[in-house]
C-alpha cells in the first residue's frame, strides 16, 4: 500500500510518496524534473499545463496562481484547483507510468481553519483529477 501526499500550495506544490509499511520518510516524486513546482495552471494548445510552463510559456492562456487562497470565495477558483490537480497528474504519470497501480489513497492538506464540509468538497475535487481516495487533513497554522 502507497499513499501519495500532495502539497498545493499558493506558491508552491510537491507530491510525495510514502510506502504505507515504511519507517522511511516520504520520497519527493519529481514534476517536470523539479522536487517542487510554482502553482500554476493554464491552457495552451487545449492543454493543461501547469508549473513553470503555465507562467513563463508563449501562448498559454488564462494563466492562474494562488487559486487555492481564494478557494472559499471564488467558483472559478475550484475550477483553477481542479485544472492544476489534473496537471500534476499528467506529469506524475508522464514520470512514472505504473505508478497509480501502486497507490491506494492519497493525503491531501488544507487551511487549519476549513470545517469538515470544506473538506469533503476539497477531497472530492481533488478525486475527480484522478486522485485516489483523497482524506484532507487540517495544517497546523
């Protein structure tokens, strides 16, 4: 049993991997060669691109960052959260193909202050990306 934990951030992201019966800590799964990427989402081509490539790239359109802040207050923020979790995804399985096979649940992290609600409606954005069972849990401020 993996367990997959994603960082997004309003900077930056970064997803790990944790082998459930390991001592070990998480190993950092490269995106686009880097432990972590700016978060960024945008289009280009009719396709997602996120990281470096949607803030510096010729021709990407409707770049977004620090979506996830506004997350609470903004609709097209989910929209913006979702897009980059299904770019991550793109990449991660770019990386390492048979990788999903392995995981069984991904850890996701959210503001201390989101209730119980939030949360469920967070995890279930994230899985509609094609995370795997997506349990959010609070950060400490």
């Amino acid at each position: 049993m993996k367990i997959l934990g994603f960082d997004l951030g309003d900077g930056e992201s970064a997803v790990t991997l944790l082998d459930g019966e390991s001592t070990v800590e998480p190993r950092v799964l490269p995106l686009a060669g880097r432990t972590s990427m700016i978060s960024a989402v945008a289009t280009r081509d009719g396709r997602i691109v996120v990281g470096e490539e949607a803030s510096v790239l010729a021709g990407a359109l409707d770049a977004q960052v620090r979506f996830k802040s506004r997350y609470l207050t903004d609709p097209q923020a989910a929209a913006s959260v979702r897009a980059f979790a299904q770019g991550v995804m793109g990449l991660l399985l770019a990386e390492e193909p048979g990788l999903m096979a392995e995981v069984s649940s991904t850890v996701v992290g959210c503001p201390a202050g989101w209730g119980e609600g939030r949360r469920e409606q967070y995890a279930a954005l994230i899985e509609s990306a094609g995370f795997p069972n997506v349990r959010v849990v609070p950060e400490p401020r």
